[in-house]
C-alpha cells in the first residue's frame, strides 16, 4: 500500500470502472476483459512485492505492466 504505483492502479482501477459504464452496449465482451485486466493490476502488483527475490518480484511486476497495456488497448476494440 506504500508504493507510489500501488496507489496509482487503485485509481486507475476506480477510473476504469467510470470508463466501462461509458463503453456502448454490444461490447460485454471487452467490458468484461476491462474489468479483468484492470483488477489484475493492483493485485499482481501486490503479490509481487510478497515475492521473496528480485526476479520473482519482477515477473509480477512485468504482468501487471502488461495487464496495463491490455487496459489502454481496450477502448481502440470498441470502435
């Protein structure tokens, strides 16, 4: 809960939830990958940081960077 980019998913995760009420409908598909992929972010994140070494942390690390890309491609999927 310390870290700077814990408390950035959280928000993130409070905007995506705004977002996907804004997403047209027909979309359930990619609303329900938003909710996925948003979620995984502050959890992976703080199942990393209970890793025991570096390289442990960092494969949670790279995940949840990777769920955050998912989330910032997701909107493009809509049009």
């Amino acid at each position: 809960e310390k870290l700077d980019v814990y408390k950035a998913s959280i928000k993130f995760l409070s905007l995506s939830r705004r977002a996907i009420k804004k997403i047209p409908k027909g979309n359930a598909d990619i609303v329900d990958q938003l909710k996925r992929a948003s979620r995984s972010i502050p959890l992976l994140i703080a199942e990393g940081v209970g890793k025991a070494t570096p390289a442990h942390q960092a494969r949670y690390f790279t995940d949840a960077r990777g769920s955050a890309l998912e989330c910032a491609a997701l909107p493009r999927c809509t049009e």
